[in-house]
C-alpha cells in the first residue's frame, strides 16, 4: 500500500471521525438543540450559502466551460424537486421527510467530492493533500449539524437523523477516499467541475428556500446575525484550505488542486 494511499485514508478516517464527534455533541445537548433549531438553521444557512459562492462555484467555473448553466440547473432541480414532494406526499409528515432528504442528498454528494478531493491531493504531494484537508475537514463539523438538524425538523427521530447524518456527511468521504485513492490522477477534471457545479446550485437552493427561510423564525436581530455568522464561519474555513492566491492564463483564481490542472492539460478551459 502507497503512502499516498494511506494519507487518503487517514484524511478521510480523520473526517468520519469529526462527524462523529459533531454527533455526540449535539445528543450532550439535545434539549437545546431542539430549541434554538431555527437558530441553527439560519447559521446552516449562512454556511451552506457562502461555501457554494466562494468554493464550489469558482472551483466549478475553472474546471467546467458550462458551470454557470449547471448551478443554474442544480438550482432547479433542487427548486423542482421541493415543489413536486409537497405535491405528491399525502401526509405533512412524509412530504417533510422527503424534503429534508433532498438537500441531505446534495450534501452527501458534496461530501464524497471532499474524499476524492483527498486522493487526487495526496497523489500529488502530501503537504498539499495537508493543507487542503484541513479547511475541508473543519467543515465536516458544521456540515454534519446541518444535516442533523434538517432531518431532524423533517421529522425523523433522533436516532434515524443520527445516522443518516453520519453516512451523508462522514462515511461519504470516507468511502469515496478508499475508492478513488487507486485512481486519483486518472480523474477527469471537467466531471469535477460538473459535480462541484450542480451541486452549488442544490446548495444555494437549500440554503435560500429552506434554511435562510428559519430567520423569521428565530427572530430577525438573531437570526440575521446567525446568518451572518454562519457566512463569516464559511469564509473562514474556505481560507483554511487555500495554499494561497495565483491565476492561469485566463486569470482565473487558483483551484483548490493547485497543480491538478498541470497533470491535466484539458482541465483548464
């Protein structure tokens, strides 16, 4: 075994580790949880929104020539799709479920992306597979609340939300680590792209229509400033996993991969 390939395990071992962690903390403090959800919801909402506008979505336009037009079909989607459940479940209940499953859905695909994240980086040079896992896995702790507490207003116990969570949110990254550890340098960029692209626009839908929606609910001083909050957090796991600022030829920012493009000439439209 590589030591490549090991450092990709431990990077996404150390991530379903955090969400576990996130987990244990939230059941320690489940009563309060419950009761400032609208709260949490509205800093969710400031974090989700903020890392698919500084992250994901520039990292889609450098590696896709189409990623504005697929954020804007992962928007409709996500837009489409939380209509048709309310249309068609005939229960309360169950139409909450299905929608609090959908943006889980988004987040667990985003999730696997981190651990393909971590083999492609690892390949390449350990220091950058370091430096780069560490914003991505500050991030598994709020992520992994944000699931929670969406499946957990959706209605699901709490030990239904507990698991779902974690397979979303930390076994994702796991597993896609140990599978795309063997053949990290042979991924293509532009279906990165793709990915990172339509899964910022479900993500902004999540963020806009659902989570952003709880700030009335917790009332506009709080909730505002949770948002806020929220984004300010987000930023400043984004800069946690930069290596620093530089442009192509087309001055775009610098990817996340910052030598990715390099062993793939085509990446770089």
């Amino acid at each position: 075994m590589s030591a490549a390939y090991l450092l990709t395990l431990s990077l996404g071992l150390t991530a379903a580790l955090v969400c576990a962690l996130a987990l244990v903390l939230v059941h320690r403090a489940s009563g309060f949880t419950r009761a400032n959800a609208p709260l949490f919801a509205a800093f969710s909402g400031g974090v989700v929104v903020t890392l698919a506008l500084v992250r994901l979505i520039p990292e889609a336009l450098v590696l896709h020539p189409y990623a504005g037009w697929l954020v804007l079909a992962g928007f409709g989607f996500g837009l489409v799709l939380h209509v048709l459940v309310g249309a068609t479940m005939q229960t309360q209940t169950s139409a909450g479920r299905m929608r609090a499953l959908a943006p889980v859905l988004a987040i667990a695909v985003h999730s696997t992306l981190d651990g393909t994240v971590y083999a492609v980086t690892s390949a390449m040079d350990p220091y950058t597979a370091i430096s780069t896992a560490t914003g991505l896995i500050l991030h598994e702790m709020p992520e992994t609340l944000i699931c929670f507490l969406l499946l957990q207003r959706g209605g699901f116990s709490d030990r239904a939300a507990t698991v779902i969570a974690f397979l979303a949110a930390g076994a994702t990254t796991l597993l896609s680590a140990v599978i795309s550890g063997p053949f990290a340098l042979s991924v293509d960029p532009a279906l990165l792209g793709m990915l990172f692209a339509v899964v910022a626009g479900l993500l902004l839908q999540v963020g806009a229509s659902h989570l952003l929606g709880e700030t009335a609910q917790a009332g506009w001083l709080k909730g505002l400033s949770a948002v806020f909050a929220g984004a300010a957090v987000a930023a400043v796991m984004t800069l946690g996993h930069s290596d620093g600022h530089s442009h192509d030829s087309h001055g775009h920012a610098a990817s996340i991969l910052p030598d990715f493009r390099h062993s793939h000439p085509e990446g770089d439209r």
